[in-house]
C-alpha cells in the first residue's frame, strides 16, 4: 500500500489528550490504519529523534524505538536524568534541535516536557509522566475502536487509584464524550464529575453496566488485603458485566492484585496482542506532529 504524500508544515507537539480535538483523534486513528497496513514507505528517512527513557521502560520504548526505525529514522537515547541538571531546560532543547528532528521523553514531571515544548520549533512528544499516559491511551482506544464499531458509544470503567492511567481515561473520555466511571475509596477522585465523569466506591452494581474494564498497578498504599478483597477485578466479577465486555489492565499489571489470574486467564482479558496496536499510534503520532497540515 502507498501511503499519501506527506508535506512538511510547523511541527507540533503532542503532551497531553486534552490538547486534542476529537477531529485530531480521528486523523490520529486514519493514519494508523494506513501504517497498520502500510509496507516499505519510509517518511523518517533522514531523520533522527533524541530519546529519553529509563532502562526500565520496555514496551513504550520497544515501539518507538522499532517504530522509527521502520520508517527510516534513527534513534539516540539518553536517560531522563539527564534534563534534571543545572542547566536551563531551554538551552538544553536549542543545541538539540540542531540535530534532532523531534524529542520523545519519558519523564516523571510533565512540566519538564513542557518547559522543552516552549522552547523549540521540533516536536516534543510525552512517552509518560507520572500525571498522564497520552500515547498509552490513545492507542487502547484506538485497538478497541477496532474491535468494537460502536466504540464511543460503550461505558468505561476504571478500577483503581488516581493516576496517569485513570486521568489520562478521564481526558480521553472528555475530548471523545465517553461514557467514563471511576470506582476507587474515597479520596481517590479525579475532579468534579460531568457528562463523562463519575465517581463511585462500590464495584458491583457499577460492572453491570460496563462495556471495558481498564486497571492499573495498585501503589503501595492500596496493596491491602482489604483494599483488594474489595476491588480486584476477579472473574466473577467480570461475569457481571455485560456480554462481550473486555478486560483491559495497563501493564505491568500484577496477578492476584488489581486484576485475578482467573480473570486474566478468561475470554474477558484483550490479551497480550492487544498493544501490537501501540507501534502504529505512535508512528502515527510522530508523523502527525512532524508533517500534519
């Protein structure tokens, strides 16, 4: 398949969902189709993209990594830590820019990310922070868009903590006006709840009417045998959903804790193939930023 001709125009950058139009999702999810699809094109030849990752990192940099490569560009990584020096954020981005084509960075504080983003003409791309997930997220959504027509029409719940994985849900649900409930402790909450946001503290007569599952790791806080006797998501309690619901716990995800080996050995789970996706969204992403008109 020939992709279509791409031409240049100002980068972007992609930081945060709620940055997006669900037009921009939309041109987001046309073009992983054509790289879904797609062989032999190169659109990255000649470019190069400075990564900043921990060595801890293995699915998000495995994909964009490989990703790159795919396409033509090439990789230099780097540790995060090393933006966490003395000097300015802005200088650090302007040398880079002279031989970088675009910056992906996987970094605890997003107000690093974007301190970069102010500073340079080339995209900035956020691989995680610890207050959001964007690409993470918008490449769930995107396979379950494939396997469900009625996608934006399905309700979401997320069991579990307030976090990157639970707010990034959340500014997904509002740009796409899903149908997203959260059910957590008390204290848990993400902000007020809307059209697209509820809050609830007991599971059972919320999963009744959840189309997808979606966990995250617990934090050490919620590690308690009562905090999971209440809200492991467990096969029985996928059995109360209805029919054709999907599991979908964000790796790493821990057996026996968030989410049950029972239920991660059931049809409910999406499976381990559900992230194939991932390299796609964000080959889409980086091109987007790099050449959208």
């Amino acid at each position: 398949m020939t992709m279509s001709p791409i031409k240049e125009a100002d980068p972007m950058h992609f930081l945060d969902l709620k940055d997006l139009s669900s037009l921009q999702i939309d041109e987001l999810f046309k073009l992983t189709d054509q790289l879904s699809l797609q062989g032999g094109a190169k659109p990255l030849g000649g470019k190069t993209f400075v990564l900043f990752f921990p060595e801890s990192s293995i699915r998000t940099r495995i994909s964009f990594e490989k990703g790159i490569q795919d396409l033509g560009g090439q990789c230099l990584l780097f540790p995060p830590e090393a933006l966490d020096k003395r000097e300015q954020l802005s200088d650090v981005i302007q040398y880079i820019e002279n031989w970088a084509d675009g910056v992906i960075v996987r970094h605890p504080d997003l107000s690093t990310i974007q301190q970069l983003s102010l500073h340079t003409s080339i995209p900035i791309i956020n691989a995680m922070t610890a207050e959001n997930h964007p690409c993470e997220i918008l490449a769930d959504l995107y396979t379950i868009s494939k396997m469900k027509e009625n996608f934006t029409e399905l309700v979401y719940t997320f069991v579990g903590h307030a976090g990157n994985i639970s707010r990034s849900w959340m500014d997904m649900a509002k740009v796409m006006d899903l149908q997203f409930n959260h059910i957590c402790t008390s204290g848990h909450e993400l902000g007020e709840e809307s059209r697209n946001y509820r809050f609830y503290t007991e599971l059972e007569a919320v999963l009744m009417d959840s189309d997808v599952v979606l966990t995250d790791s617990l934090p050490e806080a919620l590690r308690t045998k009562d905090y999971i006797s209440n809200y492991q998501i467990t096969l029985a309690k996928m059995k109360l959903t209805p029919k054709h619901s999907l599991l979908n716990p964000c790796p790493p995800f821990f057996r026996n804790e968030e989410v049950s080996e029972d239920a991660i050995d059931s049809e409910y789970f999406v499976g381990h193939a559900f992230k194939k996706n991932l390299i796609f969204v964000q080959q889409a992403i980086l091109l987007y930023c790099l050449f959208h008109t």
